[in-house]
C-alpha cells in the first residue's frame, strides 16, 4: 500500500503541519508541478474516505507551490481564498494526485485551479487565489 508510482519522489518542502499528514510526493511534469499522497488510515473520516480536509489541504499545498516554484527565486504566496467542488471520493490505499492549471499570476495576486484525481476520477476540484508576500527566506511569510 506505501508504493509510490515511478518518477514521484518525497516532497522537497516539509513543515511540522505536512510531516504530520505526509508523505507527500512531487513529480515535475514539463514545468508543471503534480502532488501525490498514497491515502493512509490516519486520513480516512468514520465512513472509511479520505477526509475533505486532508482533499482540501493537499490542493492548497499543491496550488501553491505549483505557483510559487514557477518563479526563479520562488515567489512567497499566501493563500487569500479557496474553494473546492467535490465530485468523488477517495478510500485508504488509493493514490491521490493533484494537477495544477495556472490561470494568472501577477504583480500582487495569483489564480489557480487544482484537480486532484483518485481512480482516474476527477473527485474534486479547487480554485485558489493567492497573495504575493515578497521572496521566500525574506523576513515575510513564506510559500503555503
């Protein structure tokens, strides 16, 4: 069940907040960046699916670092908004990915949409709008 699909290694940004819910994977797809997270007990609610907070929290990461790590230094985002349709579910041991399609990243906010994807199904999706907070390691915060 902890198989990982070739050409996705560990996540190369941790915090405490995603050592706790992880591991989390990331394979670079041209310039794009998908995430993926094999579902584990720890993220099933009582009916035995995945948790649309974990859902919610992996578009999030995704989202962001998709954004931010398109720029060269990466830029420091904050997320301002996000909203999620679900349109499926996921059950421990599925493999879950999450695709990033840009919309716009300007001079103080950024726009995105994740699609994150169980099965081959589509089972949610994302759009997210993101603050501009400076370069990351700045004394600002840094990237969600």
């Amino acid at each position: 069940m902890n198989d990982v699909p070739t050409g996705f290694e560990p996540l190369f940004r941790n915090s405490p907040y995603t050592d706790t819910i992880g591991p989390i994977y990331y394979r670079k797809d041209g310039s794009d960046l998908v995430l993926g997270i094999r579902a584990l007990q720890k993220h099933a609610n009582a009916r035995g699916l995945v948790h649309g907070g974990l859902l919610m929290t992996i578009a999030d990461i995704a989202l962001g670092y998709a954004m931010a790590f398109r720029e060269d230094p990466p830029a420091s985002l904050i997320t301002a908004n996000i909203s999620a349709d679900f349109a499926g579910s996921a059950k421990v041991g599925d493999w879950i990915e999450v695709h990033v399609d840009v919309q716009k990243s300007g001079s103080r906010l950024a726009f995105a949409n994740a699609y994150l994807i169980a099965n081959d199904q589509r089972i949610l999706r994302a759009s997210g709008v993101y603050l501009r907070a400076g370069a990351l390691g700045s004394s600002g915060p840094t990237a969600t």
